[in-house]
C-alpha cells in the first residue's frame, strides 16, 4: 500500500506547476498563461488481521481554483485577475475577520 501511496505522490509533485500554470496561448500578438490555486490530497489505510477477513484502503482528492492569467501585451506582461473567482475565494475570509473584529469590539467593551 505504501509504494502505491509513494507513487501517487511522485506523480502529484511532477504535475504540480502544470497543474497551476496552463499552457502559454498565443491570440491576436498577445500570449495569455493562465494560473491556477491547485491543491491535492491523499491517504491511505490497513486493518490489521483479524478473524472476519483483512481490510485496506486508498483515497485522494484535489481542486482547482481559476486566479488570473499572466497576459503579454506589447513587450509588458501583467497580471489580469479573475475577479469572479477571486471573490468567491475571498467570501469566507471576509466572514472570519468579520466575526474576529465583532468578538473583539465586544470584548474591549467589558
């Protein structure tokens, strides 16, 4: 089980730049790479022997979150973000710190 663990990992750390930044497209004299958030996990498991039988088990997962792209225009290269993904991303940050800086007021109250 280890090694299948070992070789999904090695092939996860070689595709990991590919998977945050996509191919360089040329369009009209500007050349666009888009960048991603990319995460991946994984696990893997083993009951030990027993009298009703012997147990084992893999599982993994990941995501992809669309940030931007790098667009070259004219000699300047700039970053260009994906405003709807970027406040989608950005909600639950804005609810923590909210809900931290109403404990906090409520706190220095006392």
């Amino acid at each position: 089980m280890a090694s299948i663990t070992k070789q999904i990992a090695d092939t996860v750390t070689s595709v990991g730049v590919h998977a945050a930044y996509g191919d360089p497209v040329e369009l009209d004299g500007t050349t666009i790479v888009p960048v991603a958030i990319a995460g991946y996990g994984f696990g893997a498991g083993e009951a030990g022997a027993s009298e009703q039988g012997e147990g084992s088990g893999a599982g993994g997962g990941g995501f992809a979150c669309p940030t931007g792209a790098y667009v070259t225009r004219d000699g300047y290269t700039r970053f260009e973000p994906n405003t709807i993904a970027l406040i989608a991303v950005g909600i639950p940050f804005v609810l923590v710190a909210g809900h931290a800086l109403t404990r906090l007021i409520r706190a220095l109250k006392k």
